[in-house]
C-alpha cells in the first residue's frame, strides 16, 4: 500500500468484525526509509513505491472451518485490493500451484525479466524451484 486511507481503515475495521477465528491478524508492516531510498531495479525487491504491507494472517486449529477462513481471508483480500499496489510481496505467498505463475512474475514487477536471464545463466534446469518459483526459459 501506499498509503492508509481512512477509508480502508474503515474497511478493515468493518469486515474484521465478523473474522471466524480469534487466532487470525490483519497488521500493517511500515516499509519506508530505506526501503523507498533504493532504485526499483537496484535488487529483486522491486516494491520501491509502497510504504506499507498489508498482511492477513488466517488462522484455525479445526479443519473444519477451513472453507469459512478461507472465504473470509479472501474477501478481506479483495476488497482492500483497490487501496493497494495490486502486487505481493514474493516471501509472503503460498506456494506456486496455489497462487499461480502470474502472481509471483507480478510480484517481481519489471525485475521479472531481469530475473528470468540470471535463472538461465545460474540454474538453466530450475534445480531451485520449491518457492514461488522463477522459471528458465533455456
């Protein structure tokens, strides 16, 4: 996120009313300073712009109540997606077969393709590919 708007605050405060467990946390971590003081393609940390990370943290012992977490960590997710970047922070995101080949490229910006041509240089058979994945194009 760039910024807090009173109206997302608004936001998540209304449809943290009604989270399903008492385990799950909604936080905004800070990421100023420095973090903004370095070049978007300085490194693969491409999140140069946002000053905040927006971070829902589900959490439940029952797996029965998973469908219902779930749909609400979703929804949650979804509607605060208009105040954010619309990107995610790579170390933050579930695995590939979840979260598709789509969101990690987005998650990497520009720096994607920058990321590809060192992936077929370093490791051309994708030997480290247990993370949300970059894959060779060699």
């Amino acid at each position: 996120m760039t910024d807090i708007s009173d109206e997302a605050i608004d936001i998540l405060v209304t449809h943290f009313a009604t989270v399903p467990s008492p385990l799950t946390v909604v936080s905004l971590q800070q990421l100023g300073n420095t973090v903004n003081r370095i070049r978007a393609d300085a490194t693969a940390f491409s999140h140069r712009e946002a000053r905040y990370e927006l971070l829902i943290h589900s959490i439940w012992l029952d797996p029965a109540d998973a469908a219902r977490n779930i749909q609400w960590t979703r929804a949650l997710a979804e509607t605060m997606h208009p105040f954010t970047t619309r990107r995610a922070y790579i170390n933050t995101m579930g695995i590939e077969a979840e979260e598709g080949a789509d969101r990690s490229k987005a998650a990497y910006g520009l720096n994607y393709e920058r990321l590809v041509a060192l992936k077929n240089i370093y490791d051309p058979t994708n030997l480290f590919r247990h993370n949300q994945n970059i894959k060779p194009m060699a």
